[in-house]
C-alpha cells in the first residue's frame, strides 16, 4: 500500500524559497559595493582619480543591485542587462586597481 506521493522538490531556488533568496542577492549586491568603496577609499591615498573611479563603481554597483531587485519580478529580460553592466563595473575595477598598483610612485617610501 502506498501513500500519497511527496511533490517533487522545485527546479528553481525561488520557487522553494522566494524570501531568502531575494534576500541573499540583495546582501550580495551590497557586500560588492561595500568592497568596492573600501577599494576605492584604499586607493585614495595613491592615485586620486583610479580611487574616485573605483568609488563610483561602488555607488553604481549599489544602485544597480536595488534597482535590479525590485524590477527583477516585472521584467525578467532586465537581468542579462544588469549581468552586463555589473561586468563592466569590475572590468573598470580591476583597470583602475592595475593603474594604481603600476603608476610610478614618488619615491617616498
């Protein structure tokens, strides 16, 4: 004699746990951006403009992990745009971070 059948687990994390998932995302968008204005702060401190630069791409990256959360339900086609942008945001990170670690100091230290 068999029982009723137990459902079948969901394909999709959200399905199963919309809360936290959305959730995680959202903690995730922020820790990136939190690096990043650390980063950029660091980088003050050497080279002025990579450092504003790299701060920038905190802010950005902040504005476009919430506007990406909110929007994610209405238009799921948004994501491989903000996929891209989050793309070039570090590209821009890891120029500006190369410049200030390769920039020719001034001999101080």
């Amino acid at each position: 004699m068999s029982g009723p059948a137990s459902p079948a687990p969901a394909d999709d994390i959200e399905d199963r746990d919309p809360g936290l998932a959305r959730e995680r995302t959202d903690l995730a968008w922020t820790r990136t951006a939190v690096s990043f204005v650390a980063l950029g702060t660091a980088m003050l401190r050497t080279n002025a403009i990579a450092g504003a630069l790299v701060v920038a791409a905190g802010a950005a990256v902040w504005l476009m992990g919430h506007l990406s959360a909110r929007r994610a339900d209405d238009h799921p086609e948004r994501r491989r745009t903000v996929q891209l942008i989050t793309a070039a945001t570090t590209l821009t990170a890891f120029v500006a971070l190369a410049l200030a670690l390769l920039a020719p100091g001034d001999g101080s230290r």
